[in-house]
C-alpha cells in the first residue's frame, strides 16, 4: 500500500473528488431542469437550468485546476484527470468512468486503487526515512 507525501496532497485529492461528484451529478440535472422549463414553458426553470449549467462549468474548471496534481505515488499519474494511457487490466468503473469510481473510493473508503498501475494507494501522510 502506497501512502502520499503531504497532507496537501490528500486536500487535493478529496477536493478534486468532491468536485468530480459534483459534476457527474450537475451536468444531468442542468439539462433535465432546462427542457423541463423549457417544455412546460416555464420561464424560470428555464433560467434555474441555464444558471446550474453556468454552475457546471465553473465545478468544470476548479476540476481541472485541483486534479491536475492529484498524483499515483507510485507511477505519477494523475488518477483523477483525463489521460490517454492504457488502464491497467483490473481498474474499475463506476457508471462507465474510472475517474468516477476512484472519487468515490477516495470519498468513502480513504484509499483508491490507480486505474493506471492498479496499485492501492491511502489517503495517509508517508513517514520520512531517518532517524
């Protein structure tokens, strides 16, 4: 089990869960309450719709920003970004996305496994070598 250098570390990666979350349950609800409105020809669903959209993108780009360093300690991927790499053979989804499966593991259970080397990695500060 790998453990990450710096309790900043494990601020990001719990922020860049939560952010992840957030999108994945944004993004539906933003459409489904802009053609609600939109059908029923509600003016401000309509605008509740355009405004939780604007909502997304901002989630969208603190996503970015915060998972951009949310690092495997073993292999230095970023787990929680979109890569082009091969997945290792045993990665999970959740809802068909990896990303999603390891925010929520990092959310629930304090430890993740990395899509991308499959090793388990926790949510603690490593000790540093020496006396």
């Amino acid at each position: 089990m790998h453990r990450l250098p710096s309790r900043k570390s494990i601020y990001r990666m719990q922020v860049a869960a939560l952010l992840v979350c957030m999108k994945c349950v944004m993004a539906p609800l933003a459409i489904l309450i802009f053609i609600y409105g939109f059908l029923k020809h509600d003016e401000s669903s309509v605008i509740a719709g355009l405004a939780l959209a604007f909502g997304t993108l901002l989630v969208v780009v603190a996503q970015w920003i915060f998972a951009a360093r949310t690092n495997c300690p073993l292999c230095i991927t970023p787990v929680l970004m979109p890569k082009g790499c091969a997945k290792h053979r045993d990665a999970r989804r959740f809802l068909g996305s990896h990303r999603l499966h390891v925010a929520l593991s990092i959310l629930f259970t304090g430890s993740f496994r990395c899509p991308y080397c499959g090793e388990t990695c926790v949510l603690q500060v490593r000790k540093r070598g020496g006396s």
